[in-house]
C-alpha cells in the first residue's frame, strides 16, 4: 500500500552515506586511481607483488590477532539462518554467541591468515602488496573514516633489518613519485619502549602505559603524567618516565646517549640493528626526507614485537603512514615461526594532502566533451565522431546539449574537462575548442 502520490508508508529511504563513511565524486576518484597506479608501480618497482583478501574474516581471527585498540572497533557481522536461530532461542545469548564474522580492520591479520593457507604456491619471503578498504566502528573526524582504504607492503620470512630497509626506501620512493619530499621518517622498537618502562619503574602489564605513551602528540607530557598516575602508578616512576620523554627533542634521539640511559647490554642487537636501518635509509634518501630515532614512538597495535616506523609531513599533525615488525602472528595462526614486517601507507590522508594542494593525476587523458543536438544528429554519426576523437588520445564523454549552452561549459571546467567540441553533423570536421574561464 503506498500513499498518494506514491508514497511509501515506510520509513523516508535516507540519501546520504552512513556516518564515518563518504561517497566519492569523479575528481577525488580519478586522483584516488592515479595515487594507486603510482604506488602500485612504485612497489613492484621493489619487486612486491599484489594479493587481495576477503573483506570478511572469521571473528576468532581478528579478535586473535592483537590489534590493540582496533579490537573494540570491529564491525561484527551476525550469524545467519539456522545458526542465528539456534544462537537466540535460548534466551539472553551472550554477543560473542551471535557473531560468526567481522570486517577486518586492517589488512595484516588477513595477510597472514593468507600466508598461512597458500604458503605452498607463494614465493617465499613472501613481498606482498595489498590495497583495499577496511572498517573500523569508531567516531569520525578529520582525516578519520569508518571506512577507509589502507596501502601495505608486507615482507614474511626476513629476519634481518634488510626487511626494514626495503619497506622505508620502498615507502618512501612511492611518496616521492607522488610528489612529496617534506617527510621525515621516525623509528623505534618494541623492546626499547618495554626498556624504558622497566628503567624507570613500571611493573606489570606494559600495554596500558605505551598506549598512553602513544598520546604525548595529542595531551603532552602533563596529560600522559595524570593519565599513568590514575592508572595506579607510583608519581615517582610517572616522574622519571616525563623526564626522559620530555627530552626526546622533535628532531630525533641520538641512539648512543639512549642507550647510555638504559644500559642494557643485552639490547646491543636492537640498538645496532635500528643504526644500521637508520644508515641505510639515509644514504638512499640523499638528503630528500629525513630519519630519526624517536624513543617516545610506540604504535597502536599490540602485535609489534621490534622496529616500528611512521612518516609524518611538515604541516600536518598526525602520521602518513605507519608500520613495524610482528614477528610471531604467523605462528600463532600456524604454530609455525616466520619473522614478518610491514608498513601501511595512510592513503586517505594522503589524498587529502593532494587535494589541499589541488594535484590532478598526471598520466591521465585530456578530457573532452562531444556536445551533440538529439533532435538532429543521428547516433551513427555521434559515435563515429567521438571514435574519431578517440584516436587522437582523448578521452571522450558524449552529450546531448542543453538550452543553456554556456551554464553547461561551466560544468564541463568545474568536473576538469579541457576541451570540447560542438558537433554539427559532420564527421570530418571536429573542431576542438578549448575550455577556459573567461
């Protein structure tokens, strides 16, 4: 039944996108495929090869996979059918009983799942690209979606900082071909940061203390002080941990007196290896970006166990991109032991910045619009023309033109088209005019 007027009795179909996340215009998109076609060429420049996986992961997996924070935001998808109603009919099911699956939230605990299914027919070290959307259910704001696109390359099976090195000059290349330069490189490890925490006092579980570490950026030293005594800590352990972080200067950490701090002998490894990732990024950038030790990094996930990374631009306040190592969430999904790195472009992030900086793709087609009268020309003769166009490299949009002639040219330049040409009838003479603002 429907009301007059044809109206439904139900409820108003809403026009916009769900909260957090966006519908994407044709400029936005033809720069979102440019960004992607020079990252994508970038990386298998470094001899990366792409994967793709499922949107949809088994919830056991995801929730197994110690994303941190990102835990509490999985969008779980219900079980269906018979397996619902068996889960219901009890009465007061538990949510963990209602739950089969989830979107994952990032693309590393799907990459290993990956791995550890088709490890038989993948080249191993396996150098893994992976491009798609993930979700994650928490507030928005700026730079920040419920959906969103994430940008990894992974290495499994390298357990030497060459693994590291390859993913930085490989990050940093791709941010350079799209025309980036004013970017520095920050860079930690796991075991420095459980370090410090013991140096200066902390007992217990480690994970709530870097996860206020991880917010000195947003609520400074002050902030992360109050939120650690709160927590029950002793203010004279919270002290001596302000202090060493409060001189961690912006342009990085020297490593020898960091180590001179925790005199820890047994982290010589860590320290050698993270001045010989720091060596090998800065004789490939040759002076175009920075990199520095930053001993106040820590990174969100808690499935790091060594060297973490991220890339912040001059201008913005949070990071472009992000990674580290996660050697043992392989053995956990296999009980097989494979070392394994990553880093994660910000890619949302990255095409505001070219937006704000108003980039448009650089290997695109000029775009031109056949502008033909419906009541005159014949189809025929308007796709002949347009394949005509065509073959000088255009790309062609055909339209039938409108009473308002010059209203339509104003749209043509507001959606980026360069040219345009006003059919009259004859295929052989295409007289193609520019489109410019008076």
């Amino acid at each position: 039944m429907t009301e007059s007027g044809g109206k439904s009795n139900s409820e108003q179909l809403s026009l916009t996108p769900p909260r957090g996340m966006r519908d994407l215009l044709p400029r936005e998109t033809a720069l979102r495929d440019w960004a992607t076609r020079v990252i994508l060429d970038t990386y298998e420049h470094f001899g990366f090869s792409r994967i793709e996986t499922p949107a949809l992961e088994h919830i056991q997996n995801l929730k197994g996979g110690e994303g941190g924070e990102n835990l509490k935001l999985i969008y779980e998808v219900l079980k269906r059918g018979d397996k619902l109603d068996k889960a219901i009919s009890g009465g007061n099911p538990n949510r963990g009983d209602l739950a089969d699956l989830g979107l994952r939230f990032d693309l590393t605990v799907p990459l290993v799942r990956y791995f550890c299914n088709n490890q038989n027919d993948l080249l191993y070290p396996l150098k893994a690209i992976q491009i798609g959307a993930v979700w994650r259910a928490e507030a928005p704001q700026v730079g920040r979606f419920r959906q969103f696109t994430q940008c990894d390359i992974d290495i499994l099976g390298v357990k030497s900082a060459v693994a590291e090195m390859e993913l930085l000059t490989a990050s940093s290349a791709a941010l350079l071909n799209l025309g980036f330069n004013d970017f520095r490189i920050r860079i930690n490890d796991r075991r420095l940061l459980t370090a410090l925490v013991e140096h200066c006092g902390f007992t217990g579980r480690f994970d709530p203390v870097f996860i206020a570490i991880d917010k000195l950026d947003k609520i400074g030293i002050k902030g992360v002080s109050k939120e650690l005594v709160e927590n029950g800590h002793a203010e004279e352990t919270v002290t001596k941990l302000a202090n060493i972080l409060e001189k961690a200067p912006p342009e990085g950490t020297n490593l020898a007196e960091f180590k001179a701090t925790l005199n820890r002998e047994d982290l010589d490894a860590v320290f050698k290896s993270l001045e010989d990732v720091i060596a090998a990024i800065e004789a490939t950038a040759e002076s175009k970006y920075d990199v520095i030790f930053d001993p106040t990094l820590v990174r969100g996930m808690g499935y790091y166990t060594g060297a973490i990374f991220e890339i912040g631009m001059k201008g913005y306040s949070y990071s472009m991109g992000g990674g580290g190592r996660y050697d043992n969430m392989v053995g956990k999904f296999s009980g097989r032991e494979v070392p394994a790195c990553g880093f994660s472009i910000g890619f949302e992030r990255i095409i505001g910045v070219l937006l704000d900086q108003g980039v448009t793709p650089k290997d695109g087609r000029e775009k031109l619009a056949l502008i033909f009268d419906p009541d005159r020309d014949s189809g025929r003769d308007v796709m002949q023309a347009a394949a005509k166009l065509r073959e000088q490299g255009f790309s062609v949009a055909v339209h039938p033109r409108k009473k308002d002639m010059k209203k339509q040219l104003d749209a043509f330049m507001a959606q980026d088209f360069a040219k345009f040409v006003p059919f009259r009838g004859d295929i052989n003479n295409l007289e193609i005019k520019p489109l410019s603002k008076p």
